[in-house]
C-alpha cells in the first residue's frame, strides 16, 4: 500500500534545486487533452554549500558536483531498500588544478539551507544555467549547461590549439568503446553511455562540421581513459568539440529518494511542494519547500530545512503575504536543527513534530520549533485559522508527563498512538518559560487502542500514517484519521458520552473518523466512526463554508456493512477500494459516502474542494481502466504492470446521485508510468484548477500518462533515482 505520509519515511525514512518533476495538462468535463507546449527549462547549477568553489546538479538517477579538475556523479536506480547505488568520478588528467568552475546565465530561482545554528544558514544561493572552466588546460575552454533538460559539455578551443591534449578519466567504471563511437560505462547501478562528439567551427557566419571521434588511451577494470581525435579543420579558427555528459537524460532529481508529499496554491497560482530529498549540505534526508511560478516553467526557490538526523515536510500551506507554513517531523536535535523563536525550542526525544514559517522569499525563518514529548510525534497536517492560528494533527505516543496539554480537547493520554490536534500562536514568544505559554490548546484524540493506521507492502513496511485537518470559518478544527479503539474509550478515553455523532458505535478492524473540535479547544462538539466490518482508514479532510466535512480514504469494508448513501458509487468493488464522504454541518448524517475504485487495491489519500462544489480526490490505485472509473482524464489508461500502480485524480460531482458511477463525476483518470506512481495531496485555486503532488519512480519517456513528459510545459522534466517527486497542474475548463 502506499501512504501519504508514514513513520517509515522519517524512520528510514527523498529536490535538490531542480528534483522535482514538473508538468501540466488540461481537463475538460467531457475529456483531457495534454498542453503540448515543447517548453522545458534547464537544469540548475547551484553552488555547493559543502565543497565551496564547486556546484551541484542533479539528472536521471544521478547528482553531480563540479569542482576543480574533476566531476563526481552520484548514481541510483530502483527504489527503496532495492536501491543500487555507485559513485564515478570524471578526472580532466593534466589539466590546471587551480581552475575552478564558474556560474553563468543567472537563474530567478534561489537555494536556501537551514541548518542549525542561524549563522551556519545558507540564504538566496544564486542558481545557474551553466558553469565554465576557464583555461582548464591551456588555450581550451570547458562550458557546461543544463538546456532542455540534458546536461552537455562543449570544449572550446583557441586558434592553434592541439585537441589531443584533451584527456578525461573515468573512475569507479569499467569502459568500453561501441562501433558507433559512443563510450559505455558499466557500473554497479548499470550501463551509461557519451554518445560520440560532434566538433564544429563557425566560419563566415555557418557552423562547418568537423569530423571527430573519441579515442581509448588506457582502460582498466575500473578506470577508463579516453581523449579526441579530430579530422582536418581550419587551425587559424576556434574549434568546439560538443558531445553530452553521460548519465543525465532525463526528471530533475537526485541519486536517491525525493517524496512529495504536500502542496498549497497561493492567489496569483503559485504552487508550493514539500516534502523530504536528501541534501549535500548534510548527506541525510531533509524537508524541503519549493515555490514553483505560476506559470510552471520556473521555481523561486528551493529551502532545506533539517539537522544531521532526518526530516520530512509532510504538509504546507501558505498565507496571504506569500509565507509558507511547513510541517512534518525530524529526529534532529536543537543544536543541528534551525530553531528560531518557537513553540518549543528544545528536542524532546526520538522523534518530534515541527513547524517553521518562511518569509515571502524563502530565504528567512520568521518561526521554528518542535512539538512533542519523550516519544515519537509527528506532524501530518497543517492549516492557517482565524487571526493566523497555526493548526497541527499528527500522531503521538507521548504521555501527558511530556508531551505539551493545554486546554483540550484531552489532556490524558489513551494509549499505544493516539492523534494529537494543536493551536499555536500566530507569534511565539521566545522568552516563554513554557511550551504551553505559546499554544492557544493541545491536547489527543483516541482511545485505548490505536489511533493510527499501521500498514505494509511491498514499498512500504510497517508505516504508520494517519488523518488530516481542515479548519472552519470560526476556528472550528475537523480532524480525519483512523483508530482501533471502540465507543468505550474513544475519542477521549472514555467514550462518547454526552459528544454527538452520525456513528458512535465501533465497527470492527479499523475505522475512519471524524471529530470536530470547537474554537478554543476545550471540547468536541461531534466525533463519529466512518466504516464497516473489515478495514478502513480516513486521510483527507476539507470543510465547506456550512460547515460540511469531506473525507476520503480506503476500505474493504463492503456495501452490506459500510454507510453507502447517494453515491458516487454504492457497490464494493474488490479488494481495498477508495471511499469519499460528506458528512452533514452537525456530524449527525452523511449527505453522500460511496466508494471510488476497481477491482485491485485503490486509495483515497487526499482531497480539495473545488468552487464549483465538486470534490477533487486523489490517491493511488492498482486498479486498470477495465474495472477504475475513467471519464476525461488526464489519462483514461492505466500505466502500472506487476506491483507498480498509478496515481489517480478524480472530481467527484456535489450531489453524486446518478446510477451511473462515470455520471457522478466531473473527470477521472490516472498518472504514471512504467514505474510506481502515487498522488498524496491536491490543491485547488480559485479558478478551479487543480495541482496534484506525490513521487513517481517512473521514467521521464512513460510519465506521467504513459507517453513521456516530453513537451509539456515543465521546469523539470528528468526522473532522478528511486523516486522522484513530481507537481502536476491541471486545466479544468468548463
């Protein structure tokens, strides 16, 4: 199965500037027809905050740093604990070891890492489209760009210089040259190639091809040195010999896992993406924020934010000054991870939730700290109140003794993990003298099971995951999730009692539920179960502006035993199916609950409301187009095979009442590829368009709708190694 957020992703737990994939399509009520705009934008240069006076990049299952006299690649293929990975280095033998590579063609975007103490931060790192080593040996010049995608390499050549002194080494990789001409390097992680050179000279405004080769001048099992043979030219002219760096064709991502795993919109329809991607800065897995251009072809800018331990950003949203709100978990402490003025700015053991607020650019902390107690906490969702109260849900399996209490809505802590639902201060105090003195309340909801979902696969073992937020025009919190505890403790330890609901009766394995926690904290105003006799699980959470709550998630709870009504579909369909909701202002009924799903496994792990009242879903789904319901797009066939599944998104109608499943929606269809796809979060802006993000280990020539990312619009259209997060934008047009 695959999950949205999971413990296993911060345990064990995946955008260097450019590892996100970016792309877009258009949906329309009847059908989906790709934006074919051949737009791709370069790869980013950005200088290495670990090895000054060198840069990285990232490619296809590759990073790469550029220092002086060499290249190192990273390399990954496959995903998970079945990744392989393999370092080779690019050696220019006799070459000036003083010449350093240097940044051209400015980009808009900035890098910013924050890492630990304030002066130890890294803020608006300048990105490049090339960078260029200057006399690397005398006379010849080495430029390196990452246009349309592709990182190539020119070597220019002044009038009278000899291309034999060119001479370049591989290291970690047994060489072979083809007939063809191309270099084949084998590693550990496979086969890449340099595709043979192309030498030029510009003579009376035309380029004149000159004939060139590579030649072998040593090999050995690992070692591979190769230089250049060049034909009959004009020695009173400039020569460029031109062939393509190996390794980098491709999405833009690193040598390893980069999960997406939350998106907001703001209201000029930039995107904002987090997640988790490991950084050279510490070598380890850190969260990141990335703010993607309205128009797509270009991100502002890319923070990292993290400690020598391991960080995820498992929500994001953003305020009406273009601040950024992230959350999620870290096992750093607070002498390696950046806190600044609060709520608390002391780890507090094992695992902690955490929240940090950025400034408009990206390149301030205005707010970080930690959440938690002497167990493991984690942050799952984020949402913006009344007066810019920050809302927080997640998991926890700290006590009352620990963990920080204040108000409500439980103050006693009910079991092995119980889902914990915080308000904090739109400003914390640094000077506090406690924790609680900057939240407006804290407190659990569960009972004396578990209250969290704990589930396996083949991609994902043993990870707990759980619900989500979404907060009222009063203040009012409605809370998702799953539990294992029945009526006589839940939601509060001890049962219902004089707390309302549609379900207030356990309906065996686990259920889904939702609560809603009145403005201040100090109760709930309802709290019901959403399931049947086997398993379900509750993920997204959005309310209306009545007051309506949605949810999606999974069951294999059937028809005879889960509350169907309305729709959008009435009948189980196999295995585990997704499931959306609506439950009614007052939590006493359900205006509508219907499974979406085919035959596999399929998994509602997100949602968002649309202005037209429709509810957009999304997921994760082995189902294909045979048994799934497809109607428009963005891609009617299923791309999956063996254990890879695909994302879905679906819009389901406000009223799905029609007999016909494919009636009650707006649009329905899959994204992926060859590999495995999921979709973890969406948001809607207020045209109705819809941005979907989760990670892909499909190839940039399958994604994302089974013919490649070629020629949509992308800032980053390269798969990196294992998975790579992806952001996707679609049109919706009436």
């Amino acid at each position: 199965m695959r999950t949205r957020h999971t413990f296993a992703a911060i345990c064990g737990l995946g955008l260097l500037a450019g590892g996100l994939t970016g792309c877009a399509t258009r949906t329309r009520s009847a059908h989906s027809d790709r934006v074919q705009l051949p737009v791709r934008l370069p790869l980013y240069f950005t200088p290495n905050p670990a090895a000054p006076h060198s840069f990285s990049v990232n490619g296809a299952g590759a990073s790469a740093v550029f220092a002086a006299g060499a290249v190192r690649f990273d390399l990954a293929n496959g995903t998970g604990e079945a990744t392989r990975s393999a370092s080779v280095a690019l050696d220019f033998i006799g070459a000036s070891r003083h010449v350093t590579p240097e940044g051209s063609g400015r980009t808009d975007a900035t890098v910013n890492y924050f890492m630990g103490a304030p002066e130890r931060w890294r803020t608006n790192l300048p990105t490049f489209e090339a960078v260029t080593y200057r006399e690397l040996w005398p006379g010849i010049d080495l430029a390196v760009n990452g246009s349309q995608g592709q990182l190539k390499y020119a070597f220019t050549l002044a009038p009278g210089t000899d291309a034999t002194t060119i001479r370049m080494a591989y290291s970690g990789a047994r060489g072979r040259l083809t007939p063809e001409g191309a270099v084949i390097l084998q590693t550990p992680v496979g086969p890449i190639s340099d595709p043979p050179p192309v030498a030029y000279q510009e003579r009376d405004g035309r380029l004149r091809p000159v004939e060139a080769r590579f030649a072998v001048i040593a090999s050995s099992d690992d070692r591979f040195t190769v230089g250049f043979r060049v034909g009959e030219y004009d020695r009173s002219l400039p020569l460029v010999i031109d062939p393509a760096l190996p390794v980098f064709a491709g999405f833009m991502g690193g040598a390893g896992d980069e999960r997406g795993l939350g998106v907001a919109v703001d209201a000029s329809g930039a995107a904002y993406v987090t997640g988790q991607s490991p950084t050279p800065f510490t070598q380890s897995p850190d969260a990141f924020v990335a703010k993607v251009a309205p128009d797509g072809r270009r991100l502002e800018y890319v923070s990292f934010i993290g400690g020598t331990s391991v960080e995820a950003g498992f929500d994001v949203v953003v305020d009406a000054f273009g601040q950024a709100y992230v959350t999620g978990g870290t096992t750093s402490d607070e002498t390696t991870f950046p806190v600044a003025a609060g709520p608390d700015l002391t780890f507090n053991g094992r695992v902690d939730a955490f929240v940090v607020k950025l400034g408009a650019s990206g390149s301030t902390v205005l707010y970080s700290g930690y959440l938690g107690g002497a167990q493991i906490d984690f942050a799952e969702g984020i949402a913006l109140g009344p007066g810019g109260v920050i809302f927080l849900t997640g998991l926890t399996q700290s006590t009352e003794k620990s963990f920080p209490v204040k108000i409500g809505p439980d103050l006693t802590f009910n079991g092995h993990y119980d889902a914990f639902v915080a308000a904090l201060k739109p400003a914390a105090d640094p000077f506090a003298l406690t924790v609680q003195d900057n939240l407006v309340y804290a407190g659990y909801i569960g009972g004396r099971g578990d209250d969290a979902g704990v589930i396996g696969g083949p991609r994902t073992q043993g990870t707990i995951t759980g619900g989500h937020i979404a907060i009222g025009s009063d203040g009012s919190a409605y809370i998702s999730g799953i539990t294992a505890s029945d009526q006589r403790s839940f939601p509060d330890g001890d049962g219902f009692g004089a707390v309302v609901g549609f379900d207030r009766t356990f309906n065996g394995g686990t259920d889904a539920f939702v609560v809603k926690v009145l403005p201040g904290g100090a109760a709930l105003d309802y709290a019901t179960y959403l399931g049947g006799a086997g398993d379900d699980q509750g993920f997204g959470m959005a309310v209306d502006t009545a007051g309506a709550a949605y949810l999606a998630g999974n069951t294999n709870s059937d028809e005879r035993t889960f509350p169907v009504r309305v729709g959008p579909d009435l009948t189980f369909n196999g295995e585990t199916d997704a499931f959306v909701a609506k439950l009614a202002p007052g939590g006493m009924a359900l205006e509508y609950a219907g499974y979406l799903g085919g035959a596999a496994l399929d998994q509602g792990l997100g949602v968002a409301l649309a202005p037209s009242g429709s509810l957009i879903v999304v997921g994760h789904t082995h189902s294909s187009e045979a048994t799934f319901p497809v109607v428009g797009g963005p891609d009617p066939s299923f791309n999956g095979a063996g254990e890879n599944g695909d994302a879905f998104v679906t819009s389901v109608k406000a009223v799905p009442s029609s007999a016909t499943v494919v009636d009650n929606l707006d649009f329905s269809g899959f994204i992926g590829g060859s590999g495995e796809d999921g979709a973890f979060w969406v948001a809607v802006d207020g045209a109705g368009d819809v941005y979907v993000v989760g990670d892909t280990a499909s190839t940039p020539f399958t994604f994302p709708d089974g013919d490649g990312i070629f020629g949509l619009t992308s800032f980053g259209s390269d798969a990196g190694g294992g998975f790579d997060a992806f952001l996707m934008k679609l049109v919706v047009t009436p």
